[in-house]
C-alpha cells in the first residue's frame, strides 16, 4: 500500500458523516465529564471558573491541556 493510496483511505474516512457524528458525541462526553471533574476538585473557584471556560470556548486543546495539568482529585486518605 503506497503513500498516496493511505491518503485516499483517510481521505474516505474524513468524508464520512458517520465518523464526524462519532467523533462529536465522545468530544461532548468528555467535555461534561471533564466539567464535572473540575467542579468537584479541590481548586480554587477562580481556577475552576477558568478551567470551565477553556473547556467550553477551546474544547479540543482545553481538554488535552486539561488531562495533562489539569484540578487532581486527592486520594482519600483512611
């Protein structure tokens, strides 16, 4: 399979609707999970309001910087 015909595949992949309608419906799913995440971490309020708006206004890129540097939840500790 040469270059050229890998990106036909992905060309015909990014084509179809299906794929768009998948990929939308995890990014809302993980935009509310992550919202909900943040309100119930330990942060700040200043800092949880900033993170929700980076969340809601640049989802993609909010949401990996969320991941990597993000509110952590403390372990219970017994």
């Amino acid at each position: 399979m040469g270059n050229s015909e890998s990106w036909n595949v992905l060309a015909a992949i990014m084509n179809l609707p299906i794929f768009w309608s998948v990929f939308a419906a995890i990014l809302v799913v993980l935009e509310f999970w992550a919202v909900i995440r943040v309100v119930k971490s330990d942060a700040s309020r200043e800092s949880k309001c900033l993170w929700i708006l980076m969340l809601v206004f640049v989802p993609v890129i909010s949401l990996l910087a969320w991941i990597f540097v993000g509110p952590k939840t403390r372990a219970v500790q017994a």
